[in-house]
C-alpha cells in the first residue's frame, strides 16, 4: 500500500476498562489537531474494533474495522475534509495501536483499584505526563504507604480526644457557648471518622476533595478554599512546557490578604513539604541575580518551584524605592524571563515559578495596593476573613498539643499529594479541562469585572472659573483590560477542577460551581477592600429603595466621604450605572449573584435586611 500525505499526528492519551458481564476495552486516542479517537474492542480475542471519531464540533463517525483497509474506508466514509486526505497516515497509526493494544491495556489493575463503571467519553481516559498510566498510578500508591499508617494513628488518637473534650464541656453545663462548641467537635469527630473510614479502606492517595472537607469542617469554609487555591495556583506552573516552546500562558500568582492570625501561614505550610516548594521570608534586589556570575542567585532556585512568602511585610517595611524595585523585578519573574545589567556584565536567567504571598489588609491597602495595580497586577488577591463564631472554636482547637501531631501528618499527606500533582500533571491535561459555555459567558463577565476593579483613581479639587464654585471629582486614570484578568480565572478554574479531582485523573476534570465560586471570590477582591464591600452590598441588596452611599456608609461601619468616593469610582468604571439609589450594572449584578448568593437576588429574593437606614442622606463630597 502506497503511503498517503503526513497527517494529523496521533499521540496516546491513556487506557480506560470496565469489567461487567462482558470484558470491554477502550482505548482514547487524540490527534494533534483536535479530534478525538475512541476505539472500543469487545473481549480479547474480538475480531473487529469499533473506532468512533469525534470531530471539532463533536460530530461522532463510527466505524468497524478489523483491518487498515477497511478503516481506511471508514475514515473517508465520514466525508470530513480535514481528515479524508490523510486517512491511510491516520489508520496507519490507529492500527500501531490495536496492534499492540494488550500490553498498553491496564484493565485488572484499574478495576482493581477503582470498581469503574461505563461512563461516557468524556470519562474514558486517564490522562498521565507520559501516557504511562501504570507508572502513574504505581506512584500514587508508593507515595502513600509511608504516610498511611501515622496519619490514621494521628486522626484515630484526635477522635479519641474529641471525644473526651465533648464529655468535658457537657459535663460543665449546658450554657450555650459549651454547647456550641461541644456541636463544633462533634461535627469534627464525624467528619474525621469517615475520613479514617476512606483512608484506611485506600492504597492510594486519597483525593484531595476529602482533605478539603476535613478542612472546611475543623477550620472554615475560607480556610477550605484558601487551601484549594494554594494548590491550584501552583499547579498552574505546567502550563508552562518549555521543552515544547509553550511559554506564553503564564503561571498564576496569588496574593492572600487578610487579619493578623487568620492561619495564612499555617495553611501555606501544607504544601511546604514538598520538593517543589521554596520558602523565602525576605530578600533584597541584588539576591534574585547577584552582579558575581560565580554566586549563584535565587531566581535559580525559584525556576520549576512555587515560591511561597509568608509575609510580605519586610518587603513592605524596606525603603521605598528598594520595595518598588523588589515589585519591579518580580514584573519581570513573571513573564519568565529576568536580565540584569551590572557593572561587571549582563547576566539573565529564565525562570517559570509561581509566587504566593501573604499580608495583612493594612499593610496591602497603605504599601502594596497602589504600585501593584499600577504596574499591572501579577496577582490575583485572595480576601477573607475567619467568622466570629469559627475562629474561638479554632482557637480552642489548636491549644490542644495532640493537635500539632495531626496537623503535621496531614501536611506530610498534602505534600505528598502536591508532589504527586506536579509531577503527574501536564499542559495538555489542563488544557483538556471540559468548561461548559455558560460557565465561559460567565468566566468573561467577572475578567471584565476584575479588570475594572483594578483600577487607578485620583481626586482632583478645583475651582470653576467661571462660577468660582470649588469642585471635588474622581478622576480615572487607569484600569486593566480583561485580557490577563481572563487568563488567571481560566486557568485556575481549569487547575481548580484538576485538584479536586486528584489523584485519580479518570477522564477529563470539568469546571463546575465549585471553581466559578472561588474565580467570583477572586474576581471582586482584585483591589481595594472598599471597592469589593460596598460592591457586595450593592449586589446584596439590590433593588432596595433606600440603598445609598449613606446607608452603605452606616452599614459597612465607614465614613460617608469613603462611601461616596468609593461609589462613584464604581460608577466611572461602568459596574454601577447609578448612585442614588445604587444600581449594578445587571451583567456584573447577576454573575456576583450567581456564584457568590445562589442567585437569591436575581430572583427577586433581596432584602433589606442589615441595611441600617441613615438619618439623613444629605449630598456628602466625594
């Protein structure tokens, strides 16, 4: 048979088997255009193999072949005109495949492990770096046998706490702060119990959705979601792939920002075990390149590593011009690529790494806020603060000394895991992500929003000449477009549903609610803390009569000059199209709405409840 033109080249995504009645196989295929590839054979000695090509649009061929001829005609029966012309190249790969399907083919090993049921494409491959699921899943395994048996030692030994500690505080009295926080343990003591249930019964990594909840439960919602995202940005540094020229999507850095002994550091600290984690806590200008080619500089220990600050603030208290040179130089980081001009020579480096720091709102809102927003935001800003009610339970909890022990395993267990994901996870399975279109609307509604938070305003006073009236305005002088804001909430929606869904990559991850609510949290903390308060009350109380700067001023417990400042840079950058009374814009309204209050507002369930009504709404300056 003659060969037919170079077609679309095919690489092995993975091998995906069920077992009922009848043993069936299914190997994934991808082309490097697009399509994707699913060959179905029936039992081991099966004759025929049914392919079925799944074009750009998900228009589905089925062919059955038992030999390349046969596909050969198949693919042109499709009458599709970007893969007629190549049909012999193309069947000539597919068959290398069937060829050798029985040693690619892990079925014992993956039922075995995962009691699979059918599910629809979609699910039916295990995307791996080196299309080596074996060796993927082996490692899986072999990273968490030397962690199983403490961490189950130090979550049973908790439970047996918790337990006494409950005795205790119901044999104090029935008060109803004892009896709050005895329903507080006794909630952790269920949660932990099926997490012993589910780690015991596993010999492999747990996934990391399971810690996640142990978290929200022992912790909070936001120490949760901080986590998460902690995790998700530093897998976001494969989106780099420099031995394959793709350099361009860029890692996504994050900055968390909130109160003193809100657990920023303790909730870093989980990944801080592993290989691909650096820990700085100061640095000066000339150590990220030092001018000397024979001393060695910290942008090489940074490159391929997510580099975790756990505070910002020395930065922040150096001269500042030494702190906006530091700001400069991480500009420069970020885009992979540093250079220096010394006196004795120019030295350069390439560098992918992702930064994550932290600080609290003070020090962020006097030091930081004005130049990063100015030089372009890198980071993403990730804003939270502990609830009242949580934070004394926590601060209970973590007096206890058994409670260090846990903390310790399960930090050797989140490593564990992170290590796994960043040396399992590739650009083409994040790349891969399933988003549903309406999640895609949405993703470029709250880009735009982040892009006009970040914002850069001046007030400007001057007199009319004509009238010789003093005049007080806001004056815009810059915001971002969306198109950085769009890239960071993509990728880390992709890297969000690729975390939650580690170790086990069974089928391609998909965007849910889950990763659009943490890319709504991101998207309306992307500047000042006034900005994202009084947009959130706007949102929450929309279509309230008496929703104005003044009342906004009264309930967020602010001066009415920042309330009306405030507002009207909401105004000038177009997400509120009135301030009296306040009205967002219902593109920005409805997508906050949807993701961060279930869509209560935009259904017409507002109220006015925590509105604290003003005295008077007199006309205040900006």
């Amino acid at each position: 048979m003659s060969a037919g033109p170079e077609g679309p080249q095919i690489r092995r995504v993975g091998v995906y088997a069920v077992r009922e009645r009848v043993t069936y196989k299914y190997l994934p295929l991808f082309t490097d255009n697009g399509y994707k590839i699913l060959l179905e054979r029936k039992g081991r000695g099966a004759r025929k193999v049914r392919a079925s090509i799944i074009s750009l649009t998900n228009n589905i061929c089925h062919i059955e072949f038992a030999n390349e001829e046969e596909l050969i005609d198949g693919i042109n029966r499709c009458n599709d005109n970007r893969l007629t012309p190549f049909a012999e190249s193309l069947a000539n790969a597919v068959m290398s495949y069937v060829r050798n399907w029985d040693e690619m083919a892990l079925m014992n090993r993956i039922v075995r492990l995962y009691s699979l049921t059918p599910k629809l494409f979609n699910s039916l491959t295990v995307p791996t770096q080196q299309s080596e699921s074996l060796r993927e899943l082996n490692g899986a395994i072999e990273a968490w046998e030397p962690i199983k048996n403490r961490l189950l030692d130090d979550v049973m030994g908790t439970v047996k706490e918790l337990r006494m500690i409950v005795g205790s505080s119901m044999s104090l009295g029935t008060n109803k702060e004892l009896k709050d926080f005895a329903d507080y343990l006794t909630e952790c003591i269920s949660k932990l119990q099926m997490f012993v249930e589910l780690i015991s019964s596993s010999n492999t990594l747990p996934k990391l959705d399971i810690i996640l909840e142990v978290f929200r439960v022992m912790f909070s919602e936001e120490i949760a979601d901080l986590l998460e995202l902690i995790i998700a940005c530093g897998l976001t540094l494969r989106y780099v792939d420099r031995s394959r020229g793709i350099i361009n999507n860029r890692p996504v850095w994050l900055l968390i920002v909130s109160e003193p002994s809100s657990l920023k550091t303790t909730t870093m600290n989980m990944i801080s075990k592993s290989p691909y984690v650096l820990i700085i806590n100061d640095v000066t200008p000339a150590a990220f390149l030092p001018a000397d080619p024979n001393q060695r500089g910290l942008v090489e220990d940074m490159h391929n590593r997510v580099t975790l600050i756990p505070s910002l603030s020395p930065i922040a208290e150096k001269k500042e011009t030494d702190a906006r040179e530091i700001l400069s130089i991480l500009e420069s980081i970020y885009d992979g690529y540093y250079p220096r001009a010394t006196a004795m020579g120019r030295r350069e480096a390439i560098v992918d790494t992702v930064v994550i720091g932290a600080l609290t709102t003070e020090i962020f809102e006097t030091k930081f806020q004005e130049p990063l927003i100015a030089y372009g935001s890198r980071f993403l800003i990730y804003r939270y603060a502990i609830p009242s009610t949580r934070w004394r339970f926590i601060s209970k909890l973590l007096q206890y000394p058994w409670i260090s022990s846990l903390m310790s395993s399960l930090r050797t267990l989140i490593s564990s895991i992170f290590t796994y994901l960043m040396e399992s996870v590739t650009t083409d399975l994040l790349n891969a992500v399933v988003i549903p279109p309406s999640y895609e609307r949405d993703l470029d509604v709250l880009a735009e929003l982040m892009a006009r938070l970040r914002v850069c305003f001046h007030r400007r006073i001057f007199y009319d000449p004509s009238s010789g009236s003093r005049i007080d305005e806001i004056e815009i002088t810059q915001y971002d477009i969306p198109i950085r804001a769009r890239m960071q909430l993509l990728n880390i929606a992709r890297a969000s549903a690729v975390v939650r869904s580690a170790p086990r990559f069974l089928g391609y991850p998909m965007v849910d609610l889950r990763a659009m609510q943490l890319c709504a949290k991101l998207a309306i903390a992307g500047s000042s803390k006034y900005l994202r308060d009084i947009l959130l009350e706007s949102v929450k109380h929309a279509g309230a009569a008496n929703l104005t700067p003044a009342t906004l001023a009264l309930t967020l417990k602010i001066s009415k000059q920042t309330a009306y400042r405030y507002t009207e840079v909401l105004y000038r950058v177009g997400i509120l199209i009135d301030t009296s009374p306040i009205l967002v814009d219902p593109k920005y309204l409805c997508v906050i709405d949807r993701y961060l209050f279930g869509g209560r507002v935009c259904r017409g369930e507002n109220s006015t409840e925590g509105l604290v009504a003003p005295a008077n709404d007199d006309n205040m300056p900006i």
